[in-house]
C-alpha cells in the first residue's frame, strides 16, 4: 500500500479550502446584476386558490416581477415529476398528481408556493410578497398517513388520496408459514418523519443569456446532470444543450439535494423573463416548509419462528406518506428500497409486504439518508429483538441461529447477497462492546438509579445503486450507471471527471487515491472534476452510498483503457513488443529489460506524437468508460447500543456505541469512519429526539431549531469503529460503500436498547424523555395494579 | 426585517427620554431575543436603542448582605465572577446554563428580564431569591414585578439598571433542558435564607415564573429533598406542547425542586 | 443609509449600509468574505461564528453598525499567511469535517473555547462547549478530536 494508494488514511485534499473559509457553495457565488427571489407560500395545508392579486405588489420598489402558476402555466413551463414508476397489486400504474412549480389552482401543502417576487434586492422582495393578496377557499386537511384514505381528497387522480397499493413476495406461502408457525411476533412501529437539515440551506442562481439563447443554474444539487435533465425534457424549461446547471459545493444533502423542486425551476423562468440573473437561498424556516422530508412509514409486521427459533416468515404492512405531491423518487423509496430488504441478515424463506403509499397535506417526503432501508432494517430489528425476548432467547443467539451463512443467497424479495459474513462482524462487536461485562454495567447503573440497556443491530443494506436493466424492469425512469472521464496531460498530472458529486463524501481524495495507486503518481499529480454539465460527460450524482462502488468503478474502466493505450505508446517509443510491456509504481518497463519509462514520459509521448504511428494509435491520453453495475452491492454489519434512563425524568443517555461494518475493501478507513459517525449521529437523532409534528390543521409545530431538536455534541458519547471485510465480488475494486450504514442500523439498536432498560416493547420514535416517562408510568401502573 | 432607526444613548436619561419620545422603541441589549424575532419579522420597532454604550450599566458587586448585577452584565461575566461563586455559586450557575457560550458572552441579565421569556432562566433566580429589580425610576420587588408570559411591571420608559439579590445561605438552581432550543423546559430555583424559603419554577408556567407556596411550606418544616416527598404539583394551568404534556412538566416541577433542595444543601453547607 | 468602518482581519474596512444589515450580511455581501456562513435563523446553528474585539460571536444576531470600532477575525483571518492555525491543522489531521458548511463556524467557536477554558480540554467540556454549533454530518465525534488536539497545540 503507497502512502496515498487505495487504503491509506489519507488526509483531504478538499480540505485546504474549506478549514480556510474558501469554500464556494452556491450562496457564495454573485452574478453581475442579479436579483432577488422571495416564495410566497401557502398558510393553509389544503386550499383551493381562487385568486392572486399582485398589482400592489408589483408597484412596489425594486420590484421585477410578480409572477404566479397562472403565468408559469401561460408560459407552457411544465410540471414536475416523479420519475420511478410503480405499479398497484392491480396492474394500474401509481396516481402521479399534477406538481406545478408554483400552484395554480390549489395548495396541498403549508409551503407550497404561490407567487414569486423578483426584485433588486431581497428586503424589497420580502416587503412587496406583504402586499400579495391569496384569495384562499380553506378544505379539510389531513397529515397522518393512517388517516389518508378517509380524508378529503387532494388530487383528483388519487381517489382516497391512494397513489398505489403494491405488494412483494408470496402472500399464500407467508400465510401458511405463519399458519403452521410455533410462535408469532407481532409489532406495530412508527417510522417518524424526519427533516433532512443539511447544514447548508438550499440555494438556485439562473442566469439567462440572450445572445446564446442559454441558462445556467448554479444549485444545491446532488446530480445537476439529472437536474438538467428533468427541467429540460419534463419541465421544458431549454433544450439540455442549451442548459448548464453548476452544483460547486454543496454543503451536505443527505438525499434532501437529489430532488427537483420548484424554487430552481422558477428562478430559472424568472431570470429569462425579467433578463436578469436570479438568486434564491433558502431560510431555514422556509427550509423546514419546503424542503422533503423523509420516513414517515406506519407498520404492522408479523414474524412466524418454528420451535428451533427458526424464522420462517415475515408479513409486513405499511403506510407511506408521500406528502403533497410525489417528488423526484419518492414512489421508490417505500418499494424497491424497502421491501427488498425485508430479509436482513437472515435466511427467511417467506416474505410478504404490502404498501400502500398516500397522498397528505404535508410537504412531499422522498429519499433521506438510507431510503427506505433504514425503514426495512428497523422492521426486522424490532422484530428479531422482540422476537428474541419473547421466545426467552439471547438476542444475538437468535440472530446467529437464523444469520445467512452461504452465498450468493438468493432472498424472497428480489435481492441475491453476494458476499457477507454477518457471523464475523456480530462477533467482533459483541468483543468491542463487552457485551459480557453489560451485567456488571447495568447492576453498576442501577445503584445510582438509573436503568440500562443494550441493543443490537444487524443490518443489511443495498448499495452501489444500481444495475440499469434491474431498475429499468422496477420501474426507474433512468439507468443508474456512472460515467468518468481520465484526462492525462502533457505533464503526466490527471484530471478526472466523474458524474458524482461530492457534497462531504471527500471524492477529491478518494478518486485520487484510486488514480494514484493505478498510475503511481502523487495524489497531488490529480484533481477531481465533478458537478458541472458543462464539463462533466453524463453522470447520475451521488447517493445510496453508490459513488465508491458505481462511480470509482467507472473510473477504473477508464484506467484500464489509459494504461492499455499508454502500453502501446510505450512499446513504440521503446521499441519493443506490446505485449512486453509491463506498468507497475508509476513505471513502464520493458520485461526482461532495465529499459524504462515514467508515466509523466509516455503522457508527453502520448500528446507529442513524434514517436508512434498516430495513423495507428490516435495522439492524446484521455480516456472514457461508463461503468453500469451487475448487482447492488451488500454492506453489512453490527451496532451495539447501551443506554441509560434517569428513572425520575426519563433522560436517555446513549452512553456506549459499538460498530463494526463490512464495507468491502476500504479506500481511505479515516473517512469511511467519518461516515458511520455521521450515520449514527443521524439514526440516534431519529430514534431519540428529532420529531417532525404536524397539527390537524397541517401546521408544522416543529418548523425550527426551537423546536426541531437538531442532534448536539452532548448527545453522544465517543463511537467505536471498526470493520470486517468481504470483498463485494461484482465490482473490480470489491468496494460495498458506506454512507448510509450508520443511519440504517442506529434508530433499531436504539430503540431495542430502551425497551431492553424499560422492559416494555410499547414506545415509538422519537423516545424522547416525556415519551421514555410515559412508558415508565405505565410499567409503573401496570405493576401496581398486578401486586 | 423591517426598517428602523437606532440611537446609541451614553446615559440612562438619554435612554429614557428616547423610549418616552417613541412609542414603538424597543432597548437592545445583547440582542439575542429582539433581532431574532426582527429578522423573522414578528417584531418591527420603530426604533432600536443601543444600550451598549451607557456607562455603569455592568459590573458584579458583592456587599455583605446582596449581590447587585447591572443590568448589562454579560451572562459570562456573572456566570465567572468570582465573588458571586464564593458567596452563592446557585445564582452563578443561571447564566451558565443559559443558551451556549456565544450567547452567553452576549446576552444580559436586564435583557432576559425585561424580556420575561417564559421558558427563560434568570427569572426563576430573581423570583427564587426575592430578587428587587431596580429601575430608573423606582425598585420593583420580583414578587410584583412578572406579570406574565413577556409582560413585566416595567412602564414603557423605565429601563432596569441593576438587579439585587439577597444574599442566600443556601440556593441552587436545576434545569431540564428543552432538547431543541436549550431553553427551561422546567427550571426550579430553591433558596432558603433565614426563615424564608422560596421555590420559583420557569418553563412550566403557562403564565411565565410562578413561586410554589405548597413546596415552601413544606421546606420550612425541613429544608430537605425528603420534604418534598410525596408532593405532586398540579399539571393545571402549566404549558403542553410537543415536547412535554402538562403532566410532565408538573412531574418535572418536583423531581428539579427535589434535586435543587439537595444541590443546595450540599453546595451551601450543611443541613440546618 | 449610514456608514460603518471596523477591522476586519486586519484590515481597516468603511462601508455605507441599511441599518438592518446584519454583520454576517456586511461581510459576506460587501466584504466578498464568503467563509461565514448561515445555516439558521433562529441563531442556533453557530455557521456564522465569528470573533469580535476577541470573542466569539454569532455575527448573524448582531448587527454591522453595532461592530462599529471593533475588531472583527473570520474565518478567512485566522492563518498567519500560508501558514494555517493550529487549530484549522488539527480540523484536518483529524477529519473534523466533511461537507465544511459548518466548519468555518466550529474552527471560530474552537478558538474561542481554547481562550476562555485553556488548552487542555476534556472531551465532555468540548462536548458541552460546542453547544451553539451545530454539524449534521460527522456526528462530532472527529471534531472533538480535532478541537482537543488543536487546543494543546495551541499552546505553541
């Protein structure tokens, strides 16, 4: 291993400019004349819009324009879209709603934008936006997802507000499987709806310019290639050529930056209307109002064990809440991301789920960190846990009985695990964390009043998103494939192009690790192009932990076609047989021989031609490959949680976390880790404190930082990490990925931590103090009312 | 943020003849509450007046019977002062817990009570030891001075200048924190000097600070967690929202009385 | 419309701006100093961390004419020409960051933590310090890493 190769702790290269306040995220970026966007956007979760009067605000100061969906519609800007088609038990296709990016008619939503005001600057905005008068017709509303289907109906497309109901698996054989079981599990669990709340609030700047005819976009974009795509092809914004959409950076996404939303698609319409560069940047408030949001599954699962304490079937039930209108992909996210991961760890040969997905009055919600597989992984790890306890068994001992100990396994529902060793990674954790000395801990705890408790996760995940042709017959709108570009210089330094973005992954150093190991030149001979149409070939950006094991899987191609070409060079320059020529540490050589060439000499040959029949061999050194995916890829691994409960307050503490993963081979293990901390930061947000509350009204009450509880330093203890390793065998450089995996895996090792303290299975997440208290009380009375 | 004009008076008589003249003024402080609500538009003064630059407004002063803390002190600044630890190190630890260490070096005691936030901490301590706000015009005892959720005895042109507390043999302060913003989501202050005895709860109250009378009673007998035993107080009239029922918070009122009670005892000496 | 001069990172700056213009406004929009962030509007999340007359500030909840005189240090002022801080040095030798919208704040409010409680920091303190700054991507474990071992390279 080089110091900077494949595997090395290198520190970031990306660093430089960010610990120096030389960042340029979208905010940062100002075009010469550009004004300012304010939203203007709907009090009332569901409304008929009668009408908008602007003209007090269009008199107004500094103002622009005052535009509404009338006008977008006038203007044939067309609609957003969701691009992953799902089909009902039934065969009808899902009921995708019309999602104009400024309403015309009603609202479905706190938040949905109305109007937009384009002036000089942004207070001359805000204060015309004041003059604005909606004529609002209030109807009833509904957010809670369970209550959906008997509510007033939202979208004319979706009777009882139902976008589709879709199943997976073999429902007669799950049913006789419970039928014949010798112990039933059963588990009714709230996913709670969650805000993304990347640090960095979203942001568009369009730029129109009349002498070419052409926009560009800077954004907060995860994928500005999709981006470009959907405004170009759906929405009819300009031809793709004609757009250049520029994601710089971008100051996390966590999912939440994938999407299509309206705010850019306006910005853009409005900077060719009033001729003018436009720029937008999301308050946090509005961030809250606007911004999709992610979870919100409710559940009813059932779990059949024979006597062995065998599983033998699993029969799953949810409800998903889509929000008002279905964004970018959110129809996947309850399907094809979750249910294919109902099998976990274990060897179920049964497997049924239903889902209904349904429309609210409550912003769209669309893929948040791990997407749909945080939802599986909380199903089975509830149910394994509960299961455990009621069979009076061990929990990791019911776990080793049911782990899948063979691959390739193939599951009931779609996915075949490659390469795993779930055995392994249990183990080392249960070492790591002393799970032996937990009873010494929890007696230790209990002499000064407080209750403690461990929870295991073991988790699968599916990643590498994904092989084209297996989404495509899933119903994805696009392939899942990943493209890069290596450019060699004169000089032997390396640009590399790739169509993921980096929005705190670290690309730049680990992109170049792979360059510098494959090349053997310095990691600061390379520099990592990614998020700009104009520059990058086609790329599908970076999320479900797939930039590792699709994108740097594209670049290897792309190696493998520079060093094939370089060969040739060399053998011509040093006259000798093609076949003759080996490349190893940065070097040619001429096998058998002391006759040499460095990198740096064949890139100058390469672009001086004088020394090769460039009739033959083309002059250059700049290679492409697009790299699609043969399977998903399989991280895997063990979280162990122990918590403690103060028995007066019901504080929770999380004060140990264990985690050992399996991500296949390791680029840079310093960032990997960087990644699982952030994951499980996130996870224990979701399962302790982070509540996304609506009233019956479809007011946001948790609209803010004063009400949202964003997860602090003092939440945590220190994380232990570590790794196994199974190499995935399906790409070339056996990498799983990893940034969803601690965001999987944490909300269950949480939750089976605090029922394990409480000894009651009855609590949802958010376990916040109050609702840990509540579940004390009722233990409490309950063991009241029994003596 | 809507327009206004600021004024930086040097004196406090400029500064009350300034929020006589307009009636929208608003006095900024450290501003941590005020611009937070201008920037949302929830509030919109006419004009701001700058108290940072009027002499004699900060500064701890510990005579043997009272601390007096000007009303511009910076919550560090009464949070490390020495002096007031040596002599009651439970009223040092209010503006310790208050927000974090940016707000901290801003925010100010005159600010957080004329503001009478009703999740806020400081009023708890003011209420707790029978604090007297004093003002440009006249002392105001704190038992007549909250009136509310951010109403307080002050006219529109009376500013606090300083803030005096007795000096109490034994007091303490416990904090449940809200998980989000950091405020009370109930805060207890307990203090007992001679005779007197007081409990103040913040965060609770539908109608901001309110003393317990039931709870005192029963620390006059003993002034011991174990008085408090057994004693519940009434989730009527206390605040609910999503992050704790009225129930809880009225659970939470004893558990942090019976903590403060025994945080006093062990801080301030022994038992007696 | 009135005219504010201050220092900023050393350098004397006069400015002519709307009185609601917030410090974080005045230095992003009229200084191009783009490194203070915002990432809130309820001056929780510290992105827009910065130090005035020497201590840490939110600079988005105060406003530009109340730094009038004053001594303003962003994130931009902190390396003593190319050579870096010790404490943005330790933010990347120990990963304390990874998207580095919130870092520019949490290197500001890390400094500050170091000039009020000294060099050798426990990790609870750093923990319970860096309450008004907020991360959502590393879970803080690295950044108290960084923040611990940047403190005691403080000392020089």
């Amino acid at each position: 291993m080089s110091a900077t190769g494949i595997g090395a702790a290198v520190r970031r290269k990306e660093d430089q400019r960010f610990i120096t306040g030389k960042g340029h995220y979208t905010d940062d970026v100002s075009r010469p004349g550009q004004t300012f966007a304010y939203f203007v956007r709907s009090p009332h979760a569901h409304a008929k819009l009668h009408s908008i009067d602007v003209k007090a605000a269009a008199a107004m100061p500094g103002i622009l324009a005052v535009l509404t969906g009338q006008d977008l519609a006038g203007d044939k800007i067309g609609n957003l879209i969701c691009g992953w088609m799902i089909h009902s038990k039934d065969g009808s296709p899902m009921k995708m709603a019309p999602h104009p990016a400024l309403a015309a008619t009603k609202v479905c939503y706190v938040g949905d934008p109305v109007a937009v005001v384009i002036a000089e600057t942004l207070a001359q905005a805000k204060d015309a936006a004041e003059k604005i008068a909606v004529d609002y017709e209030v109807l009833s509303a509904v957010t809670d997802p369970a209550k959906a289907k008997s509510a007033a109906q939202i979208h004319d497309v979706a009777p009882k507000n139902t976008i589709y109901e879709w199943h997976l698996g073999d429902s007669k054989a799950t049913d006789a499987a419970l039928a014949a079981a010798k112990h039933i599990t059963r588990i009714d669990l709230t996913n709670n709806r969650l805000v993304p709340n990347a640090m960095e609030p979203r942001a568009a700047l369009a730029e129109y310019d009349s002498g070419t005819d052409s926009l560009t976009l800077w954004n907060t974009s995860q994928n500005p290639h999709v981006a470009r795509l959907v405004i170009s092809a759906f929405v009819g914004m300009a031809p793709e050529h004609k757009l250049r959409v520029i994601a710089p950076d971008v100051g996390g996404g966590f999912g939440s930056k994938i999407f299509i939303y309206p705010e850019e698609v306006v910005c853009l319409w409005a900077a060719r209307r009033v001729g003018r560069p436009v720029k937008w940047t999301s308050d946090r408030s509005e961030a809250f109002l606007a911004d999709a949001h992610g979870r919100d599954h409710v559940t009813h699962a059932e779990m059949a064990f024979d006597g062995d304490g065998k599983i033998t079937a699993l029969k799953v039930k949810t409800i998903a809440n889509l929000g008002g209108y279905m964004s970018t992909f959110s129809s996947s996210v309850p399907t094809y991301l979750y249910a294919t991961l109902l099998s976990g760890q274990y060897a179920i040969p049964n497997i049924y789920c239903e889902v209904d997905a349904v429309y609210t009055n409550t912003v769209p919600v669309d893929a948040y960190r791990g997407a749909g597989r945080p939802e599986a992984t909380f199903v089975v790890e509830r149910l394994v846990e509960v299961g455990a306890r009621e069979l009076g068994l061990d929990p990791a001992e019911l776990r080793k009985r049911n782990f899948i100990k063979s691959f390739p396994h193939q599951t009931p529902v779609i996915m075949a695990y490659d390469a795993g060793d779930y055995l392994a990674s249990l183990k080392k954790a249960m070492e790591l964390a002393d799970v032996k000395g937990f009873g010494r801990r929890k007696r230790d705890a209990a002499r000064h009043g407080k209750l403690r408790g461990l929870g295991y996760s073991t988790y699968i995940e599916a990643c590498g998103i994904a092989p084209s042709q297996a989404v495509g017959s899933l119903g994805a709108g696009v392939g899942l494939w990943e493209s890069a570009e290596v450019r060699v210089n004169p000089t032997g330094s390396v640009e590399v192009l790739t169509g993921c973005h980096q929005h705190g992954q670290g690309h730049e150093t680990t992109f170049a690790q792979l360059v510098s190991e494959r090349l053997g030149i310095s990691i600061d001979q390379v520099s990592i192009v990614h998020g700009d149409t104009d520059k990058v070939q086609f790329g599908m950006g970076t999320y479900g932990s797939r930039s590792g094991a699709v994108g740097m899987s594209a670049i290897v191609k792309a190696l493998d076609k520079v060093e094939a070409k370089a060969k040739k060079i060399a053998a011509h320059v040093m006259e000798a047989a093609e076949g003759d020529i080996e490349f190893r540490d940065g070097k040619f050589t001429v096998a058998g021989t002391d006759k040499s060439m460095a990198f740096g000499e064949v890139a100058l040959a390469a672009y001086v031609g004088h020394k090769f029949p460039t009739q033959e061999i083309e002059p250059g050194l700049k290679e492409g490959a697009f790299y699609d995916p043969t399977n998903f890829t399989f991280p895997a691994g063990c979280h162990i949680c122990e918590i403690e409960i103060d028995q007066e307050t019901g504080e929770t503490e999380v004060v140990s976390w264990t985690a050992v993963d399996d991500f296949g081979t390791l680029i840079n293990p310093m960032i990997v880790e960087g990644q699982v901390h952030g994951g499980i930061a996130q996870g224990v947000g979701q399962a302790m404190i982070e509540q996304t509350v609506y009233d019956k009204d479809g007011q946001l009450l948790s609209g803010s930082y004063m009400d949202y509880a964003m997860p602090r330093a003092h939440n945590f203890p220190a994380f232990k990490v570590d790794t196994t390793e199974t190499k995935c065998p399906s790409n070339p450089l056996g990498i799983k990925g990893c940034g969803e995996a601690g965001a999987i895996a944490a909300p269950a090792a949480v939750m089976n931590a605090i029922t394990d303290a409480l000894g009651t299975e009855k609590i949802e997440m958010p376990a916040t103090s109050m609702a840990v208290w509540r579940a004390l009380q009722t233990m409490n009375r309950n063991q009241v009312a029994a003596e | 943020m809507y327009a206004f004009k600021f004024e930086r008076p040097t004196t406090v008589r400029q500064a009350v003849n300034l929020l006589a003249k307009n009636e929208e003024g608003k006095l900024l402080a450290g501003g941590h509450s005020l611009i937070p609500v201008m920037k949302l538009r929830l509030a919109s003064p006419s004009v701001l007046i700058d108290l940072s630059k009027v002499e004699g407004l900060s500064g701890v002063e510990v005579t043997p019977r009272s601390v007096v803390i000007g009303a511009m002190t910076k919550h560090k600044d009464v949070a490390n002062s020495k002096e007031l630890q040596a002599v009651m190190p439970g009223l040092a630890a209010v503006p310790g817990s208050i927000g974090d260490p940016h707000v901290r070096q801003v925010g100010t005691i005159g600010g957080s009570l004329a503001n009478n936030d009703p999740n806020a901490d400081y009023p708890a301590a003011t209420l707790g030891l029978g604090a007297t706000i004093i003002t440009s015009k006249r002392k105001i005892p704190a038992d007549a001075y909250f009136k509310g959720m951010f109403e307080t005895a002050l006219e529109p042109d009376e500013i606090i200048t300083k803030v005096s507390f007795p000096i109490a043999k034994k007091a303490a302060y416990q904090k449940f924190k809200h998980p989000a913003s950091g405020f009370a989501l109930v805060g207890v202050f307990v203090s007992k000097r001679g005779s007197e005895i007081r409990v103040a709860v913040t965060g609770a109250g539908a109608n901001g600070v309110f003393r317990v009378p039931s709870f005192e009673e029963a620390l006059k007998k003993r002034f011991s967690p174990k008085s408090l035993e057994g004693l519940t107080h009434t989730a009527a009239g206390l605040n609910s929202d999503i992050h704790a029922s009225a129930e809880y918070r009225a659970h939470l009122i004893g558990v942090m009385a019976r903590r403060a009670v025994a945080a006093a005892n062990e801080k301030g000496g022994a038992e007696d | 419309m009135l005219p504010v001069s201050m220092t900023v990172n050393g350098k004397a700056v006069t400015a002519t701006v709307d009185p609601r213009t917030l410090l974080v406004q005045y230095l992003r929009d009229n200084l191009r100093l783009t490194g203070t962030h915002v990432g809130c509007d309820t001056s929780q999340c510290g992105a827009c961390v910065v130090h005035v007359d020497g201590a840490a500030r939110k600079s988005c909840t105060m406003f530009a004419w109340q730094a009038e005189g004053a001594k303003v240090t962003t994130i931009e002022g902190v390396a003593n020409g190319e050579k870096l801080h010790p404490m943005q040095e330790a933010f990347r030798e120990h990963h304390g960051l990874q998207c580095g919208y919130c870092t520019p704040g949490m290197i500001m409010s890390a400094i500050d933590m170091v000039n009020r409680k000294g060099n050798d920091l426990d990790d609870n303190t750093i923990r319970h310090e860096l309450e008004g700054n907020l991360c959502r991507c590393t879970g803080y474990h690295n950044i108290v890493k960084a923040i611990s071992a940047g403190a005691r390279a403080m000392k020089g």
